[in-house]
C-alpha cells in the first residue's frame, strides 16, 4: 500500500504537526507494549535443556590439562573482583591491542582442541571458559557498545547468543550450544548458571580465576553464594522474597518450583537470609527488570 498519499491527505486536513504526535504516540505505545510483554518474551525465548549427542563423550583414561594460563593472565590483568558494588567489573575498554590478540588466539586454541579427547572434569572447565572468554572477545571486539544485548540485536532478536560464532573441532556452534545444548543437560548442575557470563550487570559474576578440573567445583559454589547473597540474586523487599529472573527462566534446573528456588537459595545464603528463608512461606516475586548494562568500571 502506499502511504505518501495519505500522508499528504492527512498533512492538508489536519496539519503536520498533527501527524507528528500522531507518531510520537503511536511510538510510545509500542515502547509500553514492548515492557509489558518483555518478561513474557524473555521466557519464550529461553532454551530448554537439550543434549547434542555429538558432544557427550570422553576420554576418562587421559589425565593431560588443558593451558587456561592466558585467559587467567587476561583476567588478572582487567577484571576487578573488588568492586564497592559486589558486582565484578571487566575493563573492556582498556584492554590494548596485544592483550586483544592474545585473547584471541586463546579462543582459537580451545576452537582447535576436541574436548572429547579429555576427561568429563577437564571439559566442563574447557565449556565455561570458552563461553566467558568468547563473550568477553565479543565485547572487546564491537566495544565500545552499552550492553551484549546490542550486538546482533533487532527487534525480535535479543542479542548474539543464537548466532554460530565458534567451530569447536570443526562443528559450528553458538554460546547457546554450550551452556543449553552441552552445559546443563550434560552436567545437570544448577550451578553453571553462575559460571557462564553474560557480560552485564544482572548476571552472576565472571570468576577471577579460570577453571580447571581442579578448582571447578570451589568456584561454581563461590559464584553461586555470591550472587545469592547480592540484592540482584535475592533480597527482602517489605517482608517479600523478590528474585532474579536467572530462577524464573531456568526454574526447571532449580528444583521446578517456588519451594525448590527457595531449598536452592537457601543452600548458599548466609545465615541472616538463610534465617529469613527458613521462615518464609510467601509466593516469589520474580525481578524482570533485568540489569542488561555491560559490567564495566
């Protein structure tokens, strides 16, 4: 259909300046409808669990490493785990065009490495620092920018998470493919959803340490009571237990209902919130409004 036409007849009967708040109208409805629907947008495009096959194998009899030395160098170098805020914050800005490189490179060495040839141990910490060191690469490389959320972004698209940015051992995969596909369904650990980092100030924390087999489990306990213990993981709000949308979202991996994200809770909260969870018998009020904002200084 073409407008131009009634543009004009509108402009003639009415005036531009009609037209214009008109639109301006029109915008903001779709700005309301667009927070309104967003919680129920997020949920629609959570992914479930479910395994690639192709990925479910090991070798339990090699004991060989694999070097995650450069990635810790990268983390040293420009995380602050000290933060006033509670909320660990990367220098993306800051990291020069050496560093930059070399934080390349070290994805290109995971992307060239089969993980299969490794034990289960060494690959779960192989998974979770190829997903934070290809998020942290993607903001390097299209920084600066005000959240992951703009990159590959568009209307009906949230972000960069379905797009196939890695080939691990010549499969093409995104970073959904590893936390939804490879992550969860191989490993069924709640707390893999406080390892992988999704570069904003809503998630749980990037660790300060790069995984290995040996530490794999101190951190992912580490990284879950700190963000249990944070306002953006849970908080008291007028005798209300409000939550973070991470329970919500992926509520099936945190027992399925308000009783088990609560049993779940409880299990790293420190002991005045685990005091107040013991007590409570109220429904969750789940957070929707998300901190997307990049978890820079």
């Amino acid at each position: 259909m073409q407008l131009d036409p009634i543009v004009a007849t509108v402009d003639r009967r009415f005036g531009r300046a009609f037209r214009a708040h008109v639109l301006m109208t029109a915008r903001a409805f779709v700005a309301a409808a667009v927070v309104l629907l967003l919680p129920v947008a997020n949920a629609g495009l959570v992914p479930e669990s479910d395994l690639w096959p192709a990925w479910d194998a090991s070798d339990e009899t090699n004991a060989r490493t694999i070097d995650h030395e450069p990635w810790q160098r990268l983390l040293d170098r420009y995380l602050d785990a000290r933060h006033p805020s509670g909320i660990n914050r990367f220098d993306y800005a800051g990291v020069s065009l050496e560093d930059k490189a070399a934080l390349e490179a070290y994805v290109d060495a995971l992307q060239a490495t089969d993980p299969r040839d490794y034990s289960r141990a060494e690959q779960r910490a192989y998974w979770i620092n190829l997903y934070n060191a290809a998020t942290v690469a993607l903001i390097v490389d299209h920084y600066p920018v005000e959240s992951i959320r703009k990159i590959h972004g568009g209307l009906f698209r949230f972000g960069p998470w379905n797009e196939p940015l890695l080939t691990v051992a010549g499969e093409s995969m995104s970073l959904n493919d590893i936390e939804h596909r490879i992550l969860r369904p191989i490993w069924s650990d709640p707390r893999i959803h406080y390892a992988v980092n999704c570069a904003s100030l809503g998630c749980p924390n990037l660790a300060a340490r790069a995984y290995t087999k040996i530490n794999t489990d101190e951190l992912l306990d580490a990284g879950a009571r700190a963000y249990v213990n944070h306002p953006r993981g849970a908080t008291f709000e007028r005798n209300r237990l409000r939550v973070s949308s991470i329970y919500d979202w992926y509520q099936v991996d945190f027992g399925d209902s308000d009783a088990g994200v609560i049993a779940h809770l409880s299990r790293y909260a420190k002991p005045e919130l685990a005091a107040r969870l013991a007590r409570y018998d109220g429904k969750l009020r789940y957070d929707y409004d998300y901190d997307w904002e990049l978890n820079q200084p």
